[in-house]
C-alpha cells in the first residue's frame, strides 16, 4: 500500500540577520520526505529592500500574506530563533489554518515583551547599534558566528555565514507583541532546543515553559539547521505528530 502524502505545509521562517537561505538544508529535506515547504525571508533582510523604518508588524503581516495569498491551509508555522515573534503574530492571525506552531531554538515570546528585553546583556549594545546607524539596524559580524552563533564550526563555514548576514531591522527587535502565547488560544504548539545553543537569550527550557510543553533536544548549536539539516528535519516532523 502506498503511504499517504503529507497534507501539512511547513512555513519556515528564519531567525534574526538570516534569510530564507538559512533553511533551504532544512526544506530540502522535508520537501524529499513529501512536505510541502516554503521558507520565507523577512523583508529588509533581503538585497530589494530598504530596511529602515521597518517595524516588527512589518513582519507578521509578510507571513500572514505569504500564507493567504497562496491560500495554505493546515500549516505548520516554524520559527528559528527571533524567528518566533512574526511566527507568533502570524499564528494568531491565521488560526484557522494553522495546524501547528513549532519554536526551533527560538524565542518564544511574552505579551508586551520586546525581543532587546529578552536579554539585559546585549539590551545596551542593541539601542547603540540602532542609535549609531543611518538605517536603523543592528549589524552583526564575524566574532558573534564564531562566538555565539557556531562555536567549534568550521571556519570556512563560519566565515560564509557570517557573509551572507544582513543587518536587522531595528524595529524587529524593540517592538513587541500584545498577544499571549498561542497554547493560550488553543493551537498546538512544540519546542525543539539544540543541546549546546549559548545563542538564545534564555534557555530553551524557559520559552518551552512559556507554552507549558516539555521541550525536544537535539544535539548542536544554533545554527544546525545549516550544519546538520537532517536532524533538524526529524525533529520538526517528530513535532509535528506528537500531541502535548
């Protein structure tokens, strides 16, 4: 007997500095294991736009349209780390054809929490970044990818990453959200932590809890959905099918 297709679709969206880019790996995968897949680039964080001005409900309408103009239904929204805001705001907007949302290494966000208030230790070089920039934005370089980002990968690895970054809009990362988590209207929710991520502004446990799930840990850092996609791919579907 022939196994069923898939009927869920996976949008992924990418988390701050990244592109769509970041989860083609990832896409291929899932798209070979019969998903229907789209990744998504924010907009600013592309070579056709301008990024300043842009502002974090920028964003969550950019997902919102993605999903409606293509008239997707039981998707499974997926955000990588800042990822989680848009993904968040998308979610409550498309409900009713939302039939998961899934935080892969990502902030899962609290209601009037903006993301530079996650984390105290990076707040004040956010604001100055912003505040020194003719845009706008916050930069970011080669020491954080080999730091923070991926720490022990491959330096010709850490260096095209670290090329392919584009500076983030400023107003991704100081507005927020005024919606509760999307466990709180019902939608079926999972968290996927990578076990040796020092990226996140909290630990992967704290934002699992904020949904009131148990979270997944896979090996790697905060950049494996580049480094080893199809771990990440497995975890995503796993995801998928379990019930919390």
């Amino acid at each position: 007997m022939t196994a069923s297709k898939p009927t869920q679709t996976f949008v992924l969206v990418p988390g701050a500095w990244l592109g769509d880019w970041s989860w083609y790996p990832v896409a291929r995968q899932l798209t070979e294991r019969g998903y229907p897949t789209l990744a998504l680039s924010m907009p600013g964080l592309t070579y056709n736009g301008s990024p300043a001005g842009l502002r974090l409900a920028d964003a969550v309408d950019h997902v919102v349209s993605e999903v409606e103009s293509r008239d997707l239904t039981d998707v499974v929204l997926v955000g990588h780390s800042w990822g989680g805001y848009p993904v968040t705001g998308a979610a409550h907007r498309l409900a009713g054809r939302v039939a998961k949302v899934i935080y892969f290494a990502a902030v899962v966000p609290e209601q009037g929490t903006p993301m530079i208030d996650e984390n105290e230790q990076y707040a004040a070089m956010i604001r100055q970044a912003i505040a020194a920039t003719p845009d706008g934005t916050v930069p970011v370089g080669l020491d954080a990818v080999e730091g923070v980002l991926m720490p022990g990968d491959p330096t010709p690895l850490q260096k095209l990453v670290s090329q392919l970054l584009l500076p983030q809009p400023g107003g991704y990362m100081t507005d927020s959200l005024d919606v509760p988590p999307v466990t709180k209207i019902g939608l079926d929710a999972a968290y996927v932590q990578c076990a040796d991520d020092i990226a996140l502004a909290r630990p992967g446990t704290e934002f699992a809890a904020r949904l009131g799930v148990e979270p997944a840990v896979i090996p790697g850092n905060h950049m494996t959905l580049l480094t080893d996609p199809a771990i990440v791919a497995d975890a995503l579907i796993s995801a998928l099918e379990s019930r919390q």
